[in-house]
C-alpha cells in the first residue's frame, strides 16, 4: 500500500514518464503486444503484466529469455513502427493538460521509454505540449527499471536527483525513479500495487505552485487514494 499522501510535496525539478503517466495510450499497447504475444505462443494477459515501462526490446527479453538480443532489437523496430503508427484512443491522462500547463514554465523533463518518434506521435495525438527537455530510448543505454533515464533527465535540468520528484505509472518506471533517488507520485492503478511515495489515481488533484526560492510546490487535495 502507497504511503498516506502529505499535505504538500516540494522539489526543484519534475520529471515525468508519459505511458500511462500523462499519456494513456493502453489501448494501443494491448493491441500490439496482445498481437505479438500471440505469435509467440505466450499468454496475453502474463505479457502484459510484464510490458509498462520498459523499452520493447526489454520486455521481449524479460517473456523469451533465451532468444538472441538481436532478434529483440529486430522485432523492437517493427513493433515500434506499428505503435508509432496507430493512435486510435490515445488520449490525455485526465488533468494532464492543466498539469502540462502549470510546470511549462518550470524545471521539468519528459522520462520516457519510449523512442523519439513515439513520443512525439503520442504527445501530440493526446494534445499535451512536448517538453523541451526529454530523455528517450535512443539516449539511454539501459532501460526502466535501470535508473539511467532519471539520472540523465536531473542532470540535463541542472538539479541533483534528490532535488527531482518522478511521476511515474509501472513497476519498472518506479524501480527506476527510486534506484535514481528520487521520491515517486505514482499515477493510475497500475502504480498503487509499487508503493510509491505518493499514489494518485489521475492528475486532476495535484495543484502546482512556484515559489520566488525556485521550489516548486505539489499539493494533493483530498485523501489518499
């Protein structure tokens, strides 16, 4: 169970994975990895349990364990493609737009394990601006639940990971935001299962305040969830 929610959280940066943090794009990932279990003999439902928060190639690894990483890396690039190419229901998070709009002008960078090119298609199919700073798969040499990608996103902000809060969704994302040292909202069901610092279940109840000090202040209002 998540911790009981404080008052206020303060940092100095937030970094935000977009997967089912700000972005839902469910829809389209059961249907291409439901797709590609299939082909492989496994079971739908196990595999999806496996694949929020890792790049492709990870996740292939994680269900086929014994098969060459190049043959992952390879099927990675197809399935990217096909993700890359189907936006049917990918949609805002509910209250990411507000929540988008309140940080735009503070320290905050996009944490992804998504590549580029998908991250840009999703950004803009669920209407949410494309943060300046982003950490995509291309820039890492780990994936989530490796803390690479956090690291990386503190760094190019200019803040130390303490100084950071991630928001994240998924067992990996959380894994990886925590192993970065960096105290964790989790948004949505998936991330109340991972004890997170913070459990939300969407964004609509965290308000943002800037302060003259450069701290930024998150206030979550009402209970725990």
């Amino acid at each position: 169970m998540p911790a009981t929610i404080p008052p206020v959280l303060t940092a100095r940066a937030v970094l935000l994975d977009m997967d089912g943090t700000i972005v839902n794009s469910d829809a389209v990932v059961e249907r291409c990895w439901r797709a590609w279990a299939v082909e492989h003999g496994l079971d739908p439902d196990e595999a999806l349990k496996v694949v929020h928060g890792r790049q492709g190639h990870a996740t292939m690894a994680a269900l086929l364990p014994d098969r060459p990483m190049e043959q992952n890396l390879a099927e990675n690039r197809t399935l990217l493609a096909q993700e890359t190419a189907d936006t049917d229901g990918v949609v805002p998070v509910a209250g990411a737009a507000a929540f988008m709009a309140a940080v735009a002008a503070l320290p905050h960078a996009l944490v992804t394990s998504a590549d580029e090119a998908l991250a840009q298609v999703r950004m803009t199919a669920a209407g949410l601006p494309m943060p300046r700073v982003r950490v995509t798969a291309e820039r890492v040499g780990a994936s989530k639940p490796d803390p690479e990608g956090f690291l990386k996103g503190a760094a190019e902000l200019g803040f130390a990971p303490g100084d950071c809060v991630a928001f994240e969704d998924s067992e990996a994302g959380i894994t990886a935001a925590r192993a970065a040292g960096m105290p964790v909202v989790g948004v949505g069901p998936r991330a109340a299962a991972f004890a997170p610092d913070v459990h939300v279940p969407d964004l609509t109840r965290l308000s943002v305040t800037a302060h003259a000090d450069g701290t930024i202040e998150l206030r979550v209002a009402g209970p725990a969830a």
